[in-house]
C-alpha cells in the first residue's frame, strides 16, 4: 500500500500568504519567460482577482513596473523571436492567441497566459488545457506529443535530437533560466513556507540561506526540490506553471518522477479525516506496550464514518498514488516512533503530566508543554505542514479508543 499526498497545501486559501506568493512568483518569472513584463503581471493578477474577488493592491502595469505600449503579433514576435516554437504548436498558439491567424494584430489571451502560469493543476483544468494546447489524435494517445516527428527538423543534424517539447521548455517555458536566479526562487519556495514534504508528511522541507555570505554559490544553501506535478518532459509549458510547482523532500520528489497518473493534487487534496493510520495486530495494546521490540503493523484505513465523502474516483487517486510512494514501507521505518508515542501517552497520564507542572513550576508552565516534550501532544490538522508526522500521531493517539485494554 501506498498514499502520495498526504497534507494538503494550503498557502492559497489564505488570501494573505497567495498575495505575497503570488508576488514573490511574478518576479521569479518576469524576464524568464518571452512576454512583455506587462502582460505577465496582467494575467497574474486577472488570475488572482477572479480566484479572489480582491487586488493584489496595484495595478498590473505598476506591478511591472513600467508602462510599455500594446504590440502588434509581429511586434511581439520581433521582440520575443522565441515564441517562434509557438507557432509549432498549432493549439498551444491558438491558446494563447486565439483570433484568426491570418489576422496580423491578433493579442496574447491574457486570461489564458494567466490560466497557465497560475491556474490549479485540478482536472478539470487540466482538462482543459490539454484540449486546448494539444492536436487531438496525441490527446488520447499514450505517447507523448512532444516526440513530435517536427522536432527533428529544428535539430543541427550532428547534435542530439531534441523533441519540441524541449525546445518548448528551453526557450518558451524556460524553467532553467528561472531555477538559476536562485535568490528569486528561494524567495518563492520560502514564501508557501511548507515545512514539510506534503506527499509524505515525513521529512522536513527548509530553505536555507547564508545571510553573511556574498557568494550566491555558498549563500543560497539548500531548499526542497520543486516536483513538477504534470511532468516537465509532457506538459512543457507548465514547467513555470505556479501550482504545477510543489516543494518536496528529495524522496518524494525522486519516487514520483515523472508518474502524473491521477494521483492526489497537493494543491486541492490531501487525505484529510477520509484516511486514517491505524496499529494492524493480533496482540493486546497491553501486551504491545510491555515489548521493546515492535510487534505490529501500520496501515492506513478508510475512516468507516466519513465512507459516504468519499467519492470513486477520490478513492481512485489515492489508490493510484499509493503505487507510487511506497508509503507502507516508508512508514515501516516510524513504527518505533509509533511504540514510543504509545509508551508515552500510557505511562505518562494527566495527572502525572499535571504533577510535572506542579513540581516544575520554572520549566513547564502548562501541561501542554509536558505534552509537547512527550511528542503526545496533538497538532490539529491545518499545522500538518509544519510537523513531520503529525497525521500518523494524531491518528493514532485517536485510534487508541478502538482498543478497549488500555
Ligand atoms: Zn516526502
């Protein structure tokens, strides 16, 4: 068994933290993608006002900091010669400039550049996109579009063929001329502040920065990979794509690779109350507790109670995601974590938490600091981003009620 996301990212549901991400992201990728500065706050912003019903607080043209005037197609084309490889991609062009081809003046959709550099990765859109930037027959085939036969064609015949799909990301998508301006991108990644990996609520996730020092090499120390939800290799043009973006552990991000077969969305789901981890053993929890070897299993269970929320095909992505996260052995190595936080919550009661107070009045001033120091205290679901396994902890402290020895 398998669970991939399992804490749901939130940053964007609160109106406060999306206004400053989605600032820290538009200057991330302002000069790394071939569109007038303008356009790019213009449907970032558009974006945001329709996801949140208020402004970012300026004006997009404020936003970009300049005031550059319209430009023709050929205008554009003169000032941005990459979005040339648009043109390869009939519907991806059409995407973006959707008035009739022969009409020379036509403009970049500026709800749709919006809708792929920060639009919610969910299905439906995605959806959406694909009808719209894909040819149909490469739609419903299983292969990608982007090893496009008229890739070959762009290629100096002695070097290594590259599909258009890289040439897309290369020069359109550019996600390694974003990734380079590693002060713009730490600056993005610390901003979701996501301190822990949301496909598998075990490791922690930091952003780290050498405040002293002047090199960019030795200053911009570490910070979590961005896993490309829909893979760069095919979906280029989401390679910048804001909530295509989601910060792991080296782990996750590594066992997922390129898979985007259906599988949760960070972004809109995790596996909230609908799952939950349970102790799977034939022995008393007693018996379990006078042990100092672990004789038990951890799985993770529908919750019975909340059956009728979840829908098929919820149930289908959290299936599907368990083949690729390897989460039953993942968790096997928490199982001494486990028998710990057991021990903990059994010997160590409240009223022994309480005389710790009492006894202790310069160290603990409440019982919920005993509670912390004896990991038994319990984090409610929205701080699972901030603590590495808080679900398996809270779930299973929960559990506890099932078993009627203890
Ligand atoms: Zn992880």
């Amino acid at each position: 068994m398998g669970i991939t996301n399992m804490i749901k990212i939130d940053v964007y549901e609160k109106p406060e933290n999306a206004k400053k991400v989605f600032q820290a992201y538009y200057n991330m990728i302002k000069k790394s993608i071939p569109f007038r500065e303008k356009d790019i706050a213009e449907a970032v912003t558009h974006r945001f006002m329709s996801e949140y019903n208020y402004e970012l607080g300026m004006k997009p043209e404020e936003v970009a900091n300049n005031s550059e005037k319209d430009l023709t197609y050929e205008e554009y084309l003169e000032n941005y010669p990459e979005l040339k490889y648009i043109e390869n991609y009939p519907e991806l062009h059409k995407f973006l400039f959707p008035t009739d081809s022969t009409d020379l003046t036509k403009k970049l959709s500026i709800e749709n550049l919006g809708m792929l550099l920060c639009g919610y990765m969910d299905e439906k859109n995605i959806k959406e996109l694909r009808t719209n930037c894909f040819p149909k027959e490469e739609r419903e085939s299983s292969t990608s579009y982007f090893n496009d036969e008229n890739g070959k064609e762009e290629q100096d015949q002695n070097k290594k063929k590259e599909t258009l799909g890289q040439l897309l990301m290369k020069n359109v998508f550019r996600y390694k001329a974003m990734s380079e301006k590693k002060e713009l991108v730490y600056k993005f990644v610390s901003t979701l502040n996501v301190q822990v990996c949301p496909y598998c609520n075990r490791n922690y996730i930091s952003v780290v920065i050498d405040e002293e020092s002047e090199d960019d090499k030795k200053k911009f120390k570490t910070r979590p990979p961005l896993d490309h939800f829909f893979s760069k290799s095919k979906y280029p043009f989401l390679a910048v794509s804001m909530r295509n973006l989601v910060p792991s552990c080296g782990v996750c991000n590594l066992e997922k690779h390129d898979n985007d077969n259906n599988i949760l969305y960070p972004y809109k789901e995790g596996l909230g109350e609908n799952y939950s981890f349970r102790i799977m053993t034939d022995k008393s929890i007693r018996y379990i507790l006078g042990q100092n070897d672990v004789d038990f299993h951890i799985e993770i269970k529908e919750n019975i109670a909340r059956l009728s929320d979840i829908d098929s095909d919820y149930k289908k992505r959290v299936k599907e995601s368990s083949e690729t996260f390897v989460w039953a052995l993942n968790y096997e190595f928490s199982k001494k974590y486990v028998l710990r936080v057991l021990k903990n919550r059994y010997y160590f009661n409240r009223t022994f938490q309480e005389d710790i107070v009492k006894g202790m009045p310069g160290i603990f001033s409440s019982v919920g600091e005993v509670q912390q120091l004896l990991n038994i205290k319990l984090r409610p679901q929205e701080e699972d981003n901030e603590e590495p396994l808080s679900k398996l902890t809270r779930d299973i402290y929960n559990s506890l009620e099932l078993y009627d020895d203890i």
